[in-house]
C-alpha cells in the first residue's frame, strides 16, 4: 500500500473507503481488464465517513429510485457471501430489522409521511403508517403527546455490519488485481476535454485514463482541484453511546425525533444516539472536535422527554464524524461530467451513503464497462442538473 507500481492506470480511484472499493470491486466483478489504482491519505479509513457512521440501512426514502437503491443494498449484505463467490471466508451477514421509526409532530410533516410511505410502498418497501395509539401498543415506552403519526418499516431496514461489507469489497478487490496506495492527491492536471495525470503529495504525477472522485466530505476539494465546482462538503454529525439502567423490553427502532436527533437499539443494554444542533455550517476536512456539552443541553433531555426511562442512563462514548453534504439537493452526484468526461463522481450521499454503495458502486462500474447503467438507470444523479439548475431532492435526511 505504498508508492503506486505503475506510473499510468486505467482508472485511478481518489478515495478508498467503501464507495472506491464498490467501485473497484464491481469493476473487477464484470470483468473490467485494465489497471485499477485506488489512492487514500488514509489507509487506516478511520475518520472516514464509512468508519463513523451508524451502520444501519432503510427503505424510507422520499423518491422511488433511492428506495431501489437501497433495496439493492439490502439484497448484497444479506446475500454478500453468495455476490463474493462463495468466498468461505466472508461472513453471511444479516440486518437486525428494528426498522426506523419516523415521528411526525404537526400535519404537515404526517402528510409528508403519508406521501413519502405511498412512493415506497409502491416501490415494494414495507412501510407502515402508524396512528399514535398503534405506536403506543407497539412500543409503550414513548411519550406521544406530540405526536400525530408514526412511519416505520421493519423489513430490509436496520443496523449491518457495514465494517465487514466494506472489509471484503476492499479485500477482495485487492486479490483480484486492484492495487491500493497510501498518498494524498494534490493536484489533478486537465488538458483540453480530459483529465490526463494526477499528483501525489510526494510529487509522482499519475497518468491515468479515467479518474473516479471519490473522496467522501474531501469531494468538493478534490473536484475543485479539475477546475470543477461539485456542492459537496463536510458537515459534522455527533455520535453518542449511552448504558440504560432499565433496558427497554423489546427493541428500540432507529427512532427520528421531530427535534432531529436520532436514537436506536445497540444491543446489550446500550443505545446509540445521533444528530447535530443549530446551524450546520461546513467544517474543515480534519475537523472531528466534540461539543461535550451537548449532551447534556441537548441530547439528554431529549431523549428523557420521549423514553421516560432514558432518564436514568450513562454515556459511554462519543465521536464526531463527517457528512459529505450535497448542498444543492442532498442526493447523489452520480457519473460522468459533461465536459470533462474522463473525469467520473460517486458524491455527495447527504449521510446515506453506506447503504447506496452496493448500487452506487455497481452503477458506477456499469457505465465503465458498457458505456451505460445495466441494472437501475442512474442518470438522474449525472452532474448535468448541477448546471441546468434543475435539484432531485431527497427530502428523507436525518
């Protein structure tokens, strides 16, 4: 994982975590027979958004195609084993399926609901909407005064082990011929309609037939770097780990509070809270500083208010990780870019960004190889809309 072999690649890969291994892997699955390069500044991946966030996929999505696309998700973890071969080495994985639950605390945001529940469900998900006292029957631990309405979805929707999806993706790649590299890029050199080299912080320069942007919250620097403006920035999102005292009985579904803040299941007694509070500006790239005092301004009295018994609970641990926000429309930057077309985006998840890998990366190697997508047609996330002004707005962000 050092200094590159090769001098020039068939494709060059900024960004190693799990969307450049779904890329790489996929490109190795349909057979892609030229030189692959992946780079990272990072081969530990551990301030990656893939390391940092909460590891959990869902179907409740306010467009069709994010829904297939997660479906799709849901289909390559729990069948990993089987898209690897048979490896007997990768794990059959599962999803807990406590599923989310959405909580609505005016009409407006229950029709939101209803309309959001119609696209998925006619899409194939299971979404359920729930009326405050099917909520209280289900799960008798909330306080609902607030509440109008719930949406929930307990098929193909909960936590994974995204670590292992990712874990395998990279390693099988490397097995089959991708090499990976330890190198920050710095620069990326365009002649005409093309990009033809990258740099590294070491000053090799990199040729290279196609280069892939995916750099997660270091997206919009990277793209910057072509001469390129990409909407994507990092945005800080806070992870807390608390100890119940009284374990709720059955589990608790990833819970999105009308506040914002998020709270699901971790298993053993443990609870996993999410979210960030008042403005939410862009940060810098290494910028992981954790406002302690939010958890008990914030986050703590949230969630005594909604689950009483959450009165009495410890925090364990806490970290900071990055969103890579797409500011124009909080979906996907898919494809290539219409001038400079050797130069291909897999950008700007908005935080949903594991469970899309699996169809993202596939898409991404589909229009590689064949010149277009094969399985889901992905072209409404091309970066064209960026320049005609015309957003697809994924209105489902936690």
């Amino acid at each position: 994982m050092g200094t590159p072999a090769r001098d020039s690649y068939d494709v060059v890969i900024v960004g190693g975590a799990i969307m450049g291994s779904a890329v790489a892997w996929f490109l190795t699955d349909l057979g892609f027979d030229g030189r692959i390069l992946v780079v990272d500044r990072d081969m530990s991946f551990e301030k990656t958004a893939t390391a940092t966030s909460t590891s959990c996929i869902r179907q409740q999505f306010s467009t069709e195609l994010n829904v297939r696309i997660s479906q799709f998700g849901a289909e390559f973890v729990t069948h990993l084993r089987e898209y690897m071969g048979g490896d007997a080495r990768v794990p059959q994985l599962g999803i807990r399926n406590f599923g989310y639950l959405y909580l609505a605390d005016s009409d407006t945001f229950a029709d939101d609901l209803r309309a959001r529940a119609a696209v998925q469900q006619a899409a194939g998900a299971a979404t359920r909407l729930l009326s405050r006292d099917q909520i209280a029957r289900l799960y008798p631990f909330y306080a609902l005064d607030d509440i109008v309405l719930g949406s929930i979805n307990t098929r193909d929707e909960g936590y994974f082990d995204s670590m292992a999806v990712f874990e395998w993706l990279r390693r099988q790649a490397q097995e089959r011929g991708v090499e990976y590299a330890e190198a920050e890029v710095i620069g990326i050199e365009v002649a005409g309609a093309r990009v033809q080299s990258v740099a590294l912080g070491d000053g090799t320069r990199i040729a290279c037939g196609q280069v892939i942007n995916a750099a997660g919250p270091r997206a919009g620097h990277v793209a910057r770097m072509a001469g390129i403006d990409l909407p994507v920035e990092p945005r800080k999102r806070y992870s807390w780990v608390f100890k119940a005292e009284q374990p709720l009985d059955r589990d608790l579904p990833l819970t999105i509070d009308p506040s914002g803040l998020h709270v699901r299941e971790n298993g053993g007694g443990t609870y996993q809270a999410g979210g960030h509070f008042g403005d939410d500006p862009a940060v810098a790239f290494d910028d992981f500083e954790m406002d302690h005092g939010l958890w008990e301004t914030e986050v703590w009295p949230i969630l005594a208010a909604r689950i009483p018994q959450f009165e009495a609970i410890r925090l364990t641990h806490s970290w900071v990780g990055h969103y890579e926000m797409n500011t124009f429309d909080h979906n996907a930057v898919l494809g290539p870019h219409p001038d400079l077309v050797n130069c291909l985006f897999i950008n700007g998840f908005s935080g949903h960004g594991l469970q899309q890998a699996p169809a993202m990366g596939r898409g991404l190697a589909e229009w590689i190889c064949h010149g277009g997508y094969q399985s889901l047609d992905l072209t409404e996330f091309h970066f064209d809309r960026l320049l005609s002004g015309a957003p697809k707005v994924e209105k489902a962000v936690i």
